[in-house]
C-alpha cells in the first residue's frame, strides 16, 4: 500500500470533474474492450500514482461506475439529460 497520495498497485484513482474516484483494477479488467480501461493501461498512462483526469461530470460518472459493477443502474430522476 502507498502513502496518502498514492493508491495501492491494484487501485486506480480518477479524477473525474474534481470528484476522486478509487477503484479496483480487477473491475477495469472485467470491461477491457472500453475507453476507462485503455486510459488506465501503461499504454495512455506512465505514471500510476498519479490520479486520471476525465474531463466529465462526476455525479453522472458515478452511475457509469456502477453500471460497469452491477451490470444494471436506476437513473435517478434528477438526472441531467
């Protein structure tokens, strides 16, 4: 495990919209034909104790986050179209 600022080797960090996100590299791994898996390859990114930058909105990104968990979401209703 790393100090504060660096996540642990299985663990990545985005930070998508100023929100920080840490997950496991195993759930990357489980959806590797997508854009969140080729950012967090050695390929895109050089240096892994740094977080991603994702130039999005983190409260929807939070939902593709769990869409790619549980395979299913419920959109809230407030949800921004």
């Amino acid at each position: 495990m790393g100090n504060d600022d660096t996540p642990p080797f299985n663990a990545v960090v985005l930070d998508v919209g100023g929100q920080h996100f840490k997950l496991s590299r195993s759930l990357i791994e489980r959806h590797q034909d997508t854009m969140l898996a080729m950012l967090v390859s050695d390929r895109w990114n050089d240096d892994p104790s740094k977080p991603i930058f994702i130039d999005r909105d983190g409260y929807i990104f939070a939902h593709v986050l769990n869409y790619l968990r549980y395979g299913s979401i419920e959109l809230p209703t407030n949800l921004p179209k």
